[in-house]
C-alpha cells in the first residue's frame, strides 16, 4: 500500500470528544442542551438503521434527542404540521427529516417547512441556495459534504486550483460536495451517469470524490498517482465468508486503488463515521445559534 489512510472513524471520535465537552460546557454556563429531534416516516429499514444510529449518538455526547416515527401513508399536511410543532419547541435545536419520504409526499415542501436556524441537513432550500451562490453562506452544511471536507482536510489538501473530481450529482451528496469545493477554489467537474470517458476525467483529478453508489467502480487506472480520494460509496457485495453473507464495499476499487492515490479513505470507517459526527456539530451550532439570539 503506497497511499496513507485517511481514518474517517479516528477523526469522527476526536470530533465527538470535543463536542461532548461544548455540550457540557453549554449546560453548564447557560443551562442549555443541545436537541436534535427525527423526523422518520415509514419503515424503510436502512432509514430506520440510520435514524437509530443518529440517536445512540446524540446519547453519547449529551445531546437530547427526540425520535417521531410517522406512519408511511402519512399526509402532507400530517408532517408540515409536525416539522412546525418542532419549529417552535424550544427544546429542538436541530430538525432532521429523514431521507427518501415516500413517494406521495412533496419532499420539497417538506423541507421547506423546517425553520432555517435549526436546518442542520442544510436541505432548506435557501441554504442549498446559499451553498451555490458567491460570497453567501449557508447556516448549515449538509452532513456527508461537510465530513469529506473535513477528511480531505486532514489529508493535507490544496483546494486553490486543485482539479477536483466529483462522481454522483445526488443533492444530499454529490452537488453539495461540489459547491463546497468550488467555494474553496477548486476547479470541479462533476460527473454522472451520463458522463463520457468517465476514466479520462478522474485521471486529471488532484481531488477524487465518489459518491454513485456503484460498488469498487474507481478502478487504479482512473486514479493520478498521489491523489486523495475520498469514498462516500457504501455497497453491500455477497461474501460467503462474512457472517451476514455479504461485506460493505464502497464506489473505489479500494484494493487497487490505494497502490496509486497519495491519501484514501477506506469503507467502512472513512465517511460514514464523520456524517453522523458532522450532524452532531450542526446541532450543537443550532444550539448556540439560540443562545446568540437570546443574548
Ligand atoms: N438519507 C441519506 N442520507 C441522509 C442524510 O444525510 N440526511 C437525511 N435527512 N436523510 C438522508
């Protein structure tokens, strides 16, 4: 192996420590904890894994957390009317609706609804808007963006006229991360499923981002040698001898790969840790955003 690790999960923990200790400082000098209240319509089990993760989570640094499960022919006006009762809880900093609502729902209404200042999936529209735009800046950045900026961080990165390279143009994903790239001066192309030469591109990345959800796609003859490359893929693949008859993968070939890249993050342990570590310093930033109003 020639390219260094980039260890998603240590950074995740070294994050969560420091947030621990601002929630307890926070409860200390204002009497105030952080709250995180979900919003889970359905059950869609992966949905549900995530939702449960978040909360074990929140439990760990001493975020109050507060779980509404809605049933899947939930209406419209049933989740607006709950996502507003949260606005005005004062014991709610953060508003998280989890991902994909089912189908007869409008998402964007939906996500339009929650108060900005406790947005912290930053999927209010007007904070995406604000992520796109120059010179503007949204309250919150969505988590699995915000945690590849993070690692690539850590990896040592230039971003000024950095070519960087993002696979997937998902909004959770893929755009946010590009516009975060580009607002720090990196020069993106984001690619997708109808790219050309797909290869070619990556080849010119100094900067690698996947984000398809197409197991080990990244082979090493699309990586520049001494490039990062960041991996938000999480594929099941069978494996015979796993215990569950299956192994996560993620979107790079990590096997190959990793003999050419300079820095790269493994699946599990490179993202996945650090969305979760991310939505806690949103909702902690939530928190403080409150106590900044009142002040
Ligand atoms: N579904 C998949 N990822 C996410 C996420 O980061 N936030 C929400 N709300 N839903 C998701």
């Amino acid at each position: 192996m020639t390219a260094r690790l980039i260890d998603g999960a240590a950074v995740a923990a070294r994050l969560r420590k420091e947030i621990a200790e601002q929630v307890a400082q926070m409860e200390a000098a204002y009497g105030i904890h952080p709250g995180l209240a979900t919003v889970l319509v359905g059950e869609n089990p992966a949905s549900q894994t995530y939702v449960r993760m978040k909360h074990k989570a929140c439990q760990e640094v001493g975020i109050e957390s507060f779980a509404h499960n809605l049933p899947t022919d939930a209406s419209q006006a049933e989740v607006e009317g709950l996502v507003h009762e949260l606005n005005a809880d004062p014991h709610v900093h953060g508003i998280l609706v989890q991902l994909p609502l089912p189908k007869h729902l409008d998402e964007e209404a939906v996500l339009s609804a929650i108060s900005l200042h406790k947005d912290v999936d930053g999927f209010h529209p007007l904070n995406m808007g604000r992520l796109a735009m120059r010179g503007r800046d949204p309250l919150f950045v969505p988590c699995t963006p915000y945690g590849v900026m993070v690692l690539l961080e850590e990896a040592g990165a230039t971003f000024e006229g950095a070519n960087a390279v993002v696979l997937g143009r998902s909004n959770i994903v893929g755009k946010p991360a590009a516009l975060l790239l580009m607002k720090r001066d990196a020069t993106v192309t984001l690619c997708h499923s109808r790219t050309r030469d797909l290869p070619a591109i990556c080849r010119q990345a100094d900067i690698l981002v996947a984000a398809v959800g197409r197991a080990q796609m990244v082979k090493a003859d699309w990586v520049k040698p001494g490039a990062i490359v960041i991996d938000v893929g999480t594929n099941q693949i069978d494996d015979p001898t796993a215990k569950r008859g299956y192994r996560l993968v993620g979107d790079v070939d990590f096997d190959e790969v990793k003999e050419v890249a300079g820095a790269i993050t493994p699946v599990p342990g490179g993202v996945g840790p650090m969305t979760i570590a991310m939505l806690l310093k949103n909702t902690l930033r939530g928190a403080e955003m409150t106590i900044a109003e009142h002040a």
